[in-house]
C-alpha cells in the first residue's frame, strides 16, 4: 500500500522532473518528452519515472539514453526541491499505454471506415415495428 507521504514525494518528483525536461535540459536527444508519472519504492531509494516519447522505436531509445545520462542532474533538482534522508536514483522507462491508445483508435477508425452504414429501410423496418 503506498502512504500519502510516497504519493507526495512521488508528485513532487513528477514535477521537478517534467519542468527540468521542458525547461533546462540541453540534450539534444530528450525531445518530445511527457512525463506520466513516477512510482517510488517504499524506502524512497529508487523511483521509476514512466515517460511518453514521441516517435518511432529509434527516437524512444535514443531519448531513454538521453534522459539516463541526465538522471544525476535531474537528481540534484529533485535533492534541492525535496527534504528526504535519501535523493531518489532515478531510472526511466516507456509508458506505452498513449501509444497503445491511439493504435486502438486508428484500427476502430478504419473498421468504421469498412462497415458500410445502415440502410434507410433497416431503419424504417426497426422503427415499424416499435409502433
């Protein structure tokens, strides 16, 4: 069970992370980076931030490197906002679920585009027998 501590410090995480992304990274491989959240170990040791990239198989890896080597300094932010015995080590991974969200949109798409419409006089028979 998470406590409202963990919850806390995992919000804040997921903060100072997502703002030092956007604002003060100079990598140029982190791009087209959302952060979704961030889960930490009871013992507030190791957090896990799941991130969204943009882009093919290639560019999320090649980003997951870039935020890996930017995971000190994203530490000593996250040191400087948050009061704990022990600064989080950081490790990132793909969130895919906003991928796996479009690919269902994109395939019920295209099945809408597939199915032909009712027919008028299936609507009319349906609407018959109601009366």
């Amino acid at each position: 069970m998470t406590s409202r501590r963990q919850l806390k410090a995992a919000e804040a995480i997921r903060e100072v992370v997502a703002t030092s992304i956007l604002t003060e990274l100079r990598d140029p491989r982190v791009k087209d980076v959302t952060v979704i959240g961030v889960e930490i170990d009871s013992d507030m040791r190791n957090a896990k931030v799941r991130v969204s990239v943009m882009g093919d198989e290639k560019q999320q890896a090649l980003t997951l490197r870039g935020l890996q080597n930017s995971a000190g300094y994203l530490q000593s932010k996250i040191a400087a906002r948050i009061d704990t015995r022990y600064t989080p080590r950081l490790t990132f991974k793909i969130d895919k679920g906003l991928n796996n969200a479009l690919e269902v949109s994109r395939i019920l798409e295209e099945l809408r585009k597939e199915t032909p419409p009712p027919s008028d006089d299936a609507a009319a028979d349906t609407s018959e027998d109601a009366s």
